[in-house]
C-alpha cells in the first residue's frame, strides 16, 4: 500500500499520561501505555467514553500536555516543533477564541501567525468565512456569537493554513445538521486531497460516516482498532435492498430461500430516510425561499483552497491558481502532497453542493466495501448498520 | 442609529462628533464665563483632553498598522493592544489618566506662586503617569498570560507554529508599545500644560522668571566642598592626641577616631553660630563659565529655636562683596549669580554669615544648620527642559518594561490574582526600596527582649536585602529632578536601562520563558 510506504503522520509508542495532585502524588492514569500509528491520508477516529483519555491523547500530540512516559512523533518530529505545527490545524472541544476580536479579525490574527502575506491571508479569510457561513457577520464580536457559530468560526481558523493534519476534537458539538454536514463534507473533502484527519468524537455516526480506521479507548487503553468495515461487519447475515416488492412477491423470495438454502428472512420493512437527511431538504427549501435569518447562514461551498481538485470544471482553473498558492506560502511542503497527488474524486464533481446531500439516501448494497461507498457519495450510507460493536463497548463503559 | 462599516467612516463620524461636542463646551465656557475659553481653566480641561484622547486613538491606529507585518509576535502584541482597548481594562486608565492630567492645571489656586503652581502640576502630573501606567502594566502583564491558561485560548494560539519565547516576547512587546503609546500622550500633555501654565503671569517679576530658570530646564548640581578637607583636620586632631598620649587613642582606637572627627567637622562646617560664617567652595564650574551661564546657590537652613514668622536675613560674601538675603526656615531660597562670580578655576568661594549684613544688632541670635544632601548646592542651566522631560520618560518606560516581563512571568506560573499581587508586591518594595532601607537600618534596636531582637534582627535583614536588591528602582526616579528643573543626565538613562532595562528585564524574561516552555498549558490537577 502506498500509504504504508510513507512515515506516519502521527506516532505515539507507549504513550502514557498520569496526573497528578498538588503533592505530586499520581491520581489519575489518563492514558496508559498507548501505542497509536496514524498513517498519511487518512481520516482516524478516535472513540471511547467520557474519560477515556481521548483529549489527553490530542493534547501529547498537540504538545499542550507532555507525557509522563513513552514518545509521540508528528511528521516524524516532536509536537512543539514549530515546523511541525505549521502543517497542523486544530479544533478544540470548545472554540477558545479572543471575544473582542470580530470574525475577520480572528482568522487575520491566526492567519498572520501562519506568516500568511496580506493578499493570500485575506483570500482564504473570505473563502473560509463563505464556507462557514459566516460572511454577513464578519464584523461582529465573536463574543456575541452563538456556541455553533462559534464552532464555526472555530473550524475556519483550524483551515486557515490548509493543514496536512487536521485535529478535530468535538467538532460538531454544538453546530446545526447542516453544520454538521459540511463538516463531514469538508472532512472527506481533505481526504481527497490527501490530507489526513484525526477525529475524536462521540457521535458515533458521524465517525462511522467519515473514517477510514477506528480506534476505541476506555481507561487509556486501546479496546479495539481497525478500519470501519472491519469492525462494523456482520459476517453471518445478508441484506437486500431493492425496488418495492409485494407481499406475494415477498413470500416466493421466502419459500426460495427456505427451499434452496433452509434460511429465514428475519425481516422484510420499507427502508427510511434519515432525519438529517430530511432537516437539510427543509433548510434547502427555506434558503431557496429566501427566508431570513440572524444567526449564521447556510455555509458554501467548501473554500476552494480546502477543495482543490474537487470542484465543478469551470472553476479548475482558479482552483489550480490557489493550488500553487497554497502550496508556495506553506513554510514546509508535506512530502506525501507531493508524493502522492491528490486523488480524483470517485463521483460528485462538487461534495459540497447542499442539494445533492438533501437528494434521498442512494440504495447501496450493505455489503459494498465501506471505502468505496463512501467515496460514491457524500451523503450518508449504510442505511442499517449494526453498531454493536461500538455501541456495546461503550454501554459496557458507561455502565461500569 | 447603525454606524458604518467601513473603519475610516466610523473614525471621521466619531472625530466629527466629538468635535461637535468640544465646540458646544467652548460655547457653554464662553457664554457662561463671558471670556476666551482657552484662557479660561474649564475651557483648557476640556480641550486638552479632547486632544489628549485623539492624540492616543491616532496613535494607536499608528502602531495597529505598524504591526500588520507577518511575524507572529506582532500578531500577538496587536492582538494584546486590541484586547486592553476593547476589553475596557487598559481604557479605564487611559481614561483616569487623561482626565487627571486636563484637571490638574485647574485645580492650582491662582494665589500660589506660579513656579510653585507649575511644579506641583508637574509633580502630582508625572507622579499620577508613573502611578496609573505601572498599576496597568502590572494588570495587563498578570492577565496577560494567566487569562489565556486559564480560559484556554491558549490552546489555539500554542498549537500554531509560534514558539513560546515569541509569544512572551510579543505580549511584552504589546504592552510595552502601549506603555509607549501613553507616556507619549501624557507626556505631550503635560508639557503643553506646563508651558501653557508658564506663560500666565506670576505673582511678581522674579517669580515669572523663577518658572523659566528654576523649573522648566535642565540644571547640573555641584555640591559645596569645605575650604580644607576634614579628613586633613580630622588627621591633625588625631597627630596632636598622639603628641599628647591621649588615652582617648587606646579607649576608642585610632580609625574610629578619625571617622568620628570627620562627621563631627562636617556637622560643624554646616552650622554656623550666631555672628559666625561659614565657607563653602563650589567647583567644576568652568563650563557654567565657558557658557556665560547664570549660577544659582540654592539652600535652605533650620535653626532651633525659630525666629518670628520664620524669617531670618542672613549675609553673604562673593569675591569680597557682601548682600544681605531674606531666608525662611526650612523654605528653598535661590540667589542668581553672573558668571563672573566663577574664578578662572572654575570656582565659586561662598560665605555664609548668619548676622543680618544691614543692622547686625538685630540678627536673631541662633545656631542655623545647612541639612545635608541638597541642603546646599550651586546649580547652572546644561540643557533644556524638552530632552530632559523625554529622559525622565525613558527612564520611566524602561521601568514600566521591567514590570510588564516580571508581571507575565508571574503569569506564566501563577493564577491572574497571586500574579497580580506578586508584581504589585515586588513593585512596592522596589518604589520604596529607597526609604525602607533608612528605615530598617535601626529597626528594632530598642528591643530588650532577645527572642525579639533576634526576631526584628531577622526582619531587617531580609528586608535591607531585598531593598538593596531592588533599590536602582528607586535610585533612577527622574520625576523629583524634573520638577526641580534639574538635568536627568544620560548616564541616568544608560545606567536605568543596563541594570533594569537588560539585567532586570533579561533575567525576568530568562525566568518566564523556562517556565512558561516547561509548563503543561493542559495541565489538570486531581
């Protein structure tokens, strides 16, 4: 595989945290002997209870917590390193922003941190500020921004330097569907772009909808560690899903598969949309409508320096321009952007067009490969999946 | 009413009606005081103010531009001039400051000699600058980095690529150009007060010209010296007793003798018995010469007991000709002498006689004493007051700089109040390093019991150490030279920006980066 022949982007060998009380005496193993290898171009989710030691993780590897034993390397380098953090953005939990500042002003100050010059730094500030819809208030105080659109404001400074490792830590607490939509949109965006992406989140959907590979911690332990389809497969049931069939039609399928194979059908049921699914559709009617409102507006397109490579053909050529861009003003050029070129997407031309996300879910077959399903479209897929082995896991957490 | 978008409209909005609002107090001034608003002392308040605050918003638009550059710590030191405006924080100073410098000059009474008035303006103006910048530095440097920890802004800014050394350098940075920013705006007001005020008309002729000569410039001090040395008298006494074969030699001991013989005749030389005279030669005056510049003999006596009203006239000799001079107790006095009192050594000979030179027979009858330090001094013009004004204020800037690194380091380790109280503690100590160490010298020295003493003992010592320690604080405090019309020379500002602009300031900075770059910005304590 081509993404194993590169270092890993993040490396954590025998990562341990223990915290300690104000004599110094250990409480707490927050994390306990974590050995974690997060490959180029991936998008790794990192999942587990309250307390399980995932932020703890985000921080060694953002360096604002050192471990007490065991190493962790970003871009083969220590997380302090300030190459190294030139190529990463990142999300808190919690959008830890300067109140005083407007939303303008936010980006401009990270985006100077960045040594980004004048002219591309307020080229990205408006895409960005498009992309989370929050162009119309870009003068107002991010003190008096709503906790979404401050996650929103949150997420574009995470952007602003078009990151080779994005650290998303809760990114979608907090924000509406359609935020939470884009998110996932943006997410596998940079994917395809070769990006990668660590997520830690406890909505499980969104995980399942956007990563490549899984870890699960409680206790500081990795309990379990694979990629989504490894981990979600349920080996010994088959599903269908097909045009309407009635019930006579129904029970001929049952009496053949009685006869030729002695298997029962468990369950025959009409298939349904997902809630989402349908919140965006109204939203989408409402904008087409052209209903007001005062919070944040529906986000655009994902910004194009974000979405090389993934937009409509008349807009390759720009995209090609800020491509160039992008990659002259990066202190330091990633090595897999350059060894590996970003991907074509699969189907979709642009993965951000909102309509296409509100069309129904598309009737894929369960046991597709979970990768190619998900490159297929952006709009959520599996239309059942058994989460048992997530959901167990973390009810045996919660209820120990 | 919705302001708009564009910064310069809002700017021009603002100045317009601003303006507006100043023309309507004039017109207020004018109709109710039936004069010239700007002669008239509400008038000036708020006129100066008005300028004073377009003067800080102009200046401020001014370093918001020069730190637009790409590099990190400008960004931060913007952002940090940013957040002391619109969090209101610095704003209340800035606004306390202005307001008490456009009051101050109203609030001298008229009947007070004018260069009396112009010093206490000048006097309670820079004290009130020193006072207000140092107590926001110390708030904004505790805060600084605190604040960040503690609400977790810092976690964005750190996961940036920007080392920690950078970030503390641009927060110190920040508050430094707005320490800047302000001693600019106070100091130019100040000064324009101050020359604004020496323009009115004193009580009398000398007293109009005592602004000019005495308070606004910039005088260098030659202290007195005694005719013959009293380490040379101090030796002849010690000679004669061992001729004698004193045993006050063996009781006492030689050395100590001879310390105690030289304060004695120094005590001595600056008293001076009814009838008596004293000499007193001033040197180093050839440049005064050279410049054709007027010498002022200052001084000042106490005698025990006082006369009526305080009020003694005294003799003087110069080059063989004598003056009478009024003297009031324990009051200045300041006689102006032509350079040609200055031989061509550069020397001034000046005899002090306490008899009355016009009717001996009335002299008051008691011993006067000329206090050490300044008590008596001949003072000639080295420069002008502007430079001298703007030294005073780089000396206090260096000092404000010393802070702002103390304040953030502090904040680095510890919470915003501890940081806080820590920096305001450390700048106490150091402001009154000066009177605490002549105050601890004798501290507890009355104490009988011995658990006490050694307890007092340990005190003094601690406190004599750390007041030594942060005594130049106190040493390079140009505030007293400035409105005493004396010259803040260079050195001052070499010596204030070596010791605690690089030493102080370096070691402060040395010790925050260590613990803010080995301090867990996540930590959580359990």
């Amino acid at each position: 595989m081509v993404a194993n022949a590169e270092p890993p982007v993040i490396e954590c060998l025998g990562l341990t945290k223990v915290f300690k009380d104000f004599w110094m005496r250990p409480r707490v193993t927050a994390v306990d002997g974590l050995d974690l290898v997060v490959q180029p171009h991936q998008v790794f989710g990192l999942l587990g209870p309250n307390g399980s030691g995932k932020s703890t993780t985000i921080k060694m590897i953002l360096g604002l917590l050192f471990p007490t034993k065991g190493r962790v390397a970003v871009f083969g380098q220590l997380p302090s390193d300030v190459k190294t953090k030139a190529r990463v953005g990142y999300l808190p939990e919690e959008s830890y922003l300067y109140r005083f500042l407007n939303a303008r002003e936010t980006l401009d100050f990270y985006g100077r941190i960045f040594n980004l010059d004048r002219r591309e730094r307020n080229k990205r500030i408006d895409m960005l500020l498009e992309m989370v819809g929050l162009q119309a208030v870009q003068r107002r105080p991010v003190g008096e921004f709503s906790k979404g659109m401050q996650r929103r404001i949150g997420l574009a400074q995470a952007l602003i330097n078009d990151p080779d490792l994005l650290i998303l830590d809760e990114p979608t607490t907090g924000l509406d569907p359609l935020g939470t939509r884009q998110i996932k949109d943006l997410i596998l965006n940079l994917k395809q772009r070769g990006k990668t992406v660590l997520l830690c989140s406890h909505l499980l959907a969104d995980v399942e909808d956007v990563c490549d590979r899984v870890t699960i911690l409680y206790g500081g332990k990795i309990r379990a560690l694979g990629t989504i389809d490894e981990l979600l497969r349920v080996s010994d049931s088959t599903q269908f899903e097909t045009e309407h069939l009635d019930p006579a039609l129904v029970e001929k399928v049952r009496e053949l598969l009685q006869r030729e194979g002695n298997r029962k059908i468990h369950r025959v049921e009409a298939p349904r949309r997902k809630l989402e699914a349908l919140f965006l559709e109204i939203v989408q009617q409402a904008l087409k409508e052209g209903a007001v409102t005062s919070g944040a507006r529906s986000g655009g397109t994902v910004a194009q320096f974000l979405a090389a490579g993934t937009q409509a053909a008349s807009a390759s050529e720009t995209t090609q321009v800020i491509e160039s861009l992008v990659n002259a003003a990066k202190p330091q050029p990633p090595a897999q952007s350059s060894a590996k070129p970003a991907e074509t997407p699969k189907s979709g031309a642009d993965a951000a067009v909102l309509s296409a996300l509100t069309a129904p879910k598309p009737a894929v077959a369960e046991f597709a490969p979970a990768a190619e399903s998900k490159s297929a479209a952006p709009a959520p897929t599996s239309p059942s999946v058994d989460r048992s082995v997530i959901d167990g896991l973390l009810d045996k957490g919660d209820k120990k | 009413m919705k302001l708009p978008d564009a910064p310069w409209k809002r700017w021009s909005l603002t100045l317009a009606l601003s303006a507006l609002a100043l023309i309507a107090a004039e017109a207020a001034v004018w109709l109710g005081a039936g004069h010239d608003p700007l002669r008239d002392s509400a008038g000036r308040t708020f006129a100066g103010a008005w300028l004073a605050a377009w003067l800080f918003l102009a200046g401020l638009a001014l370093l918001r531009l020069l730190l637009k550059f790409e590099w990190a710590p400008l960004s931060v030191a913007r952002t940090l001039l940013d957040e002391a405006i619109r969090m209101r924080l610095a704003l209340a100073f800035i606004g306390l400051l202005i307001l008490t410098l456009a009051v101050l000059p109203a609030m001298e009474s008229s009947e007070t000699p004018l260069h009396y008035r112009v010093q206490t303006f000048l006097s309670l103006g820079l004290g009130a600058t020193a006072t207000l910048l140092s107590l926001m530095t110390i708030f904004l440097a505790s805060i600084g980095l605190s604040g960040e920890i503690q609400d977790q802004r810092i976690f964005t800014v750190m996961t940036k690529p920007m080392g920690r050394g950078a970030y503390l350098f641009g927060k110190w940075l920040g508050i430094m150009l707005l320490d800047g920013l302000l001693l600019a705006v106070a100091g130019a007001t100040l000064f324009s007060y101050a020359f604004q005020m020496a323009r009115e008309p004193g009580i009398d002729r000398a007293d109009a010209q005592a602004v000019w000569s005495e308070v606004l410039t910039a005088r260098a001090s030659v202290p007195p010296r005694p005719a013959a040395p009293f380490e040379d008298k101090a030796r002849e006494k010690i000679a004669r007793l061992m001729r004698e074969r004193s045993p006050l030699l063996q009781e006492v001991g030689a050395d100590q003798l001879f310390e105690q013989i030289v304060k004695d005749e120094e005590k001595q030389w600056r008293s001076i018995e009814p009838r008596g005279r004293a000499t007193f030669v001033f040197e180093g005056l050839r440049e005064a010469k050279a410049l054709e510049k007027p010498v002022q003999i200052r001084f000042t006596i106490n005698t025990l007991p006082e006369p009526p009203e305080k009020l003694l006239t005294l003799g003087m000799e110069i080059k063989g000709r004598t003056a009478a001079v009024d003297v009031r107790v324990g009051e200045y006095k300041s006689v102006t002498l032509n350079p040609d009192a200055i031989d061509a050594q550069g020397r001034i000979e000046f005899i002090l006689i306490n008899e009355n030179p016009r009717n001996p027979k009335s002299s008051f009858a008691a011993t006067i004493t000329i206090p050490p330090a300044d008590g008596l001094e001949a003072l000639y013009e080295r420069g002008g007051f502007a430079l001298n004004f703007a030294r005073a204020t780089a000396i206090l800037w260096i000092k404000l700089g010393f802070l702002a690194m103390f304040g953030l380091g502090a904040g680095a380790l510890l919470s915003f109040p501890v940081a806080a109280l820590l920096t305001l503690g450390v700048y106490t100590l150091a402001s009154a390093s000066g009177f605490l160490i002549d105050a601890l010298k004798y501290f507890g020295d009355n104490e009988k019991s011995e658990a006490l003493k050694a307890a007092t003992s340990s005190v003094r010592w601690t406190g004599m150490l750390l007041a030594e320690l942060l005594g130049p604080y106190s040493r390079y405090a140009p505030g007293a030279k400035v409105v005493d019309g004396r010259l803040v020379p260079w050195s001052d500002v070499l010596g204030c920006a070596g010791w605690i602009g690089l030493v102080w300031t370096g070691l402060a900075a040395a010790a925050g980066w260590l613990i803010f770059r080995l301090r867990e910005l996540a930590r959580v304590q359990v």
